[in-house]
C-alpha cells in the first residue's frame, strides 16, 4: 500500500537502478499533442455530438408516438378555462374508464355464454 502524504501534489522521487543511472535514458517525451491528434480529438468529438443528438431525437420521437395524440400546447394555455384545461390534461382517464368497460363487457359476455351452455344447453363437464 502507497504511503499517504499530506501533500498530494509534490511529486514522487525518482527511482534509480542499481548502478545509480537514472532510468529515463531515452528520448524526452512531448509536452503537448500533435496537430493531427487534435484534429482527430475534435473529429471524435462531433460524431459523438452528432450521435448524442440523434439519440435525443429518437427519444423524443418515440415519447411522442406514446404520448396517445394529447396536445400539450392545448393543454397549457393559461387563457383558456380549467375545465376546458382539464378536459385536455385528463383525456387519459377517459380512455382508460373506455377501456375497463370494454373489458368488462367482455368478460360479462363470456359469462353468459357460459351460462347459457350449462344450464340452457346442458352441457357438463364433469
């Protein structure tokens, strides 16, 4: 485990080899990066961009795909009066009481065609 100091930001002492020799023997290292690493950093960096905002569109699009056709800029207008607001803001309540009653019509028929095969038509399954 790495000793901790007070100072994090003095730098380590250099090691040597066994004879004394510094271990840095080669050529010196560039400070900067290249023109042509920034050129490529900055081509890198646009086609992400461009990836994340086309990521942002398709989010978008698909959110308004699902959104069941309710217009927000109606549904915001402070001019208009609550109840008209409500009418707009809550359209999903009355797509799903719509739906539950299907359903239940449904099932009710299932029901009474059950009904009329067991006691009508005397079917008997056991």
């Amino acid at each position: 485990m790495a000793k901790r100091t007070r100072y994090p930001g003095r730098p380590a002492p250099h090691r040597t080899t066994a004879k004394g020799a510094s271990s840095n023997t080669g050529a010196p290292r560039p400070v900067g990066l290249t023109s042509t690493e920034v050129a490529r950093a900055a081509e890198l960096e646009a086609e992400l961009v461009a990836r994340e905002r086309e990521a942002i569109k398709d989010n978008a699009r698909r959110r308004a795909r699902t959104r069941s056709g309710i217009d927000l800029s109606i549904a915001t207008n402070a001019a208009e009066p609550l109840s008209i607001r409500a009418a707009h803001e809550y359209a999903y309540v009355a797509r799903d009481v719509r739906r539950i009653v299907i359903t239940a019509i449904f099932m009710f028929s299932i029901l009474a065609v059950l009904w009329l095969l067991v006691n009508v038509g005397g079917f008997n399954i056991f």
